[in-house]
C-alpha cells in the first residue's frame, strides 16, 4: 500500500537512501550530545583533557555537517509525492510523465484550495452579516429591490427642538459634565462640552450627527480673536491631542443611522470616563504615566484605561 502511494513522482532508491541518512544523521547528533556530556575526561593534564574535548567535539560537528549536507542531497532526488484531494478523475494528471512542462495538476490544486478558502471565508462574512439586528425591512417583508421605494433620510432632517431636547437631556445625566449648545451657522449645533476641570470638548454637529470634535485642556482659550468657537487649531498639549485622535476613532465605533440619539449618549458617556484622566493608572501595566503621558485610551465597552501602547 505504500509503495503505491510512493510510486507517483518518487524516486524509491533514494527515499530508501535518505532513511539511512537520517538514522546517520541522527547517530552524529547523539555523538555530539555524549561529547558534551563527557566532557574533559581521560586525561591527566587540564591542557591534555581541554585539546581531547576541542577535538572530540570538531570531529562530531563535522560528522553532523557532512551527514545533513547528504540528507539534503538525497531529499532533493526524492521528488514530492503527489497530493490525494478529492477532485475525481482529474487526479490521473498527477501521472503526466512532463509535468514541469504541462503542471496542469498542480494550478489545478492551487485553484481548488484557493476556492475552498473562499467559500470558508464567505461562509463566516454570511454568517457575521447575519447576526447584525439591524436588517432592511424590505428584506424581511420580501419586497424586491425594483419595487422597494427609496428611503427618505428624515433623520438627517431633525427639527431643532428635537435636538436641544436629546442634548438637555443628556446633560441632566451627567451633572460633572456642562454642555453648552449653540447654532453659530443656522441649524447645524455646535456644542461646547466642559468635563470638571479636566478638559473642553468642541463637538461640531449635523442634526444630531457628530462631524468633529476637538479635545483641549481645561486653561486653553477655545474662542478665536472674534469671540467664536475655534473649531480648528489643536490643543496645546500632546496629551489632548491623543484624546483627540481617541475621540475620533470613537465616532467611527459608535454608529446607529436608525438611533443617532443613542450614538451621541454613548459618545458622551465615553466621553465622561476622562473626568479621571490624570487619576486612573493603566489597567495593563498599572503604571500613571508612560513616557511623559497618562492613560488616554479608554476602552469603548468597559470605559477601562489603557495606555496607547499597552491596549493593544
């Protein structure tokens, strides 16, 4: 039975070689180990015993390079077995004397792999799809595309006192936490966020859709020459400038189309757990302060703090 698994494109005279260049092989490694484990014996001098080991342990490194060198020749004359998948009648190419000029088999294992790791790899994206809540409603009523009226965006259009509603409310919630709310150009908000006298939030608005936001620290100026809100220039510091980026990688994570309410009161509660920015030490590394910088990432589930490095 092996001997007809062998047979196609096996080079049987050697395969039996290399069995016995590997037991060689590994008779030269075992003369290395007994050499170590010896070691300076036999001999009366310490001069005489250190040139007994020295050449005792050349010759078996040798004995070792020469063997492996032959293993390898002979692994080479060997040839590779070819591969048993299930692909019918079309295994018979395998046995095509003029392979290497014709390797029609092997492209054609290449592409049968290839389409299995696809179809694995769209089972699991099917499978993740599905388990997301929010589905079309056409889809689950079965209405086809052609017929599917087209979905006005209304909750890009929400009345003004619709919003004011959401954001007073969410400022009842957190009373360490003030939001000032105003409409410097038309219906779009704006809202100036102070978290204690930790830091200011600048977080610019469509409806109830957060655009842009700028964390500074709690003594910046955040008003231009003119009086307005400066929704451009960074902060100062290094540190706001990471809560920045942090805050923004946020907007990214929290996104509901069919519920904005809900995206800006879990933005803002992320956004609450930095009233101890300079007092929660990192929860990997337990550490205050990492190269001149406290914990600025807080995690989106947990609100736990992280050091930028030590989140990964």
């Amino acid at each position: 039975m092996a001997e007809g698994v062998l047979s196609p494109g096996v080079n049987l005279e050697a395969f039996s070689q290399a069995i016995a260049a590997i037991q060689a092989l590994r008779s030269s490694v075992t003369r290395v180990f007994d050499c170590l484990k010896d070691g300076m014996r036999n001999k009366e001098t310490l001069e005489g015993r250190e040139k007994s080991f020295v050449s005792c342990f050349q010759e078996s490194l040798h004995s070792v390079s020469r063997d492996l060198s032959e293993l390898e020749r002979l692994s080479n004359l060997v040839g590779k077995p070819s591969e048993n998948h299930p692909l019918h009648n079309s295994g018979l190419l395998s046995l095509d004397p003029v392979q290497d000029k014709t390797p029609l088999y092997s492209q054609l294992l290449q592409a049968y792999k290839w389409s299995n790791k696809l179809q694995y790899h769209a089972g699991l994206a099917s499978g993740l799809l599905n388990q997301q809540s929010l589905k079309r409603s056409a889809n689950q009523m079965g209405v086809s595309a052609k017929r599917r009226p087209k979905a006005q965006p209304t909750t890009l259009v929400l009345p003004p006192q619709y919003v004011d509603d959401v954001i007073s409310r969410i400022d009842r919630m957190f009373p360490e936490m003030s939001i000032h709310l105003s409409r410097p150009n038309g219906s779009s908000a704006m809202l100036l966020v102070t978290l204690g006298k930790v830091l200011k939030v600048i977080v610019v608005m469509r409806s109830l859709f957060i655009d842009r936001t700028i964390v500074k620290g709690y003594n910046e100026d955040v008003h231009t020459e003119d009086g307005k809100v400066d929704i451009w220039s960074k902060s100062n510091y290094q540190v706001f400038q990471k809560v920045t980026d942090h805050a923004t990688t946020a907007l990214l994570h929290y996104q509901l189309p069919q519920m904005p309410d809900v995206v800006v009161r879990s933005f803002m509660t992320w956004l609450r757990s930095y009233i101890k920015l300079f007092q929660a030490p990192c929860q990997r590394c337990g550490k205050f302060l990492q190269d001149g910088l406290p914990p600025t990432w807080r995690d989106f589930r947990t609100l736990e703090a992280f050091h930028d490095t030590c989140r990964q």
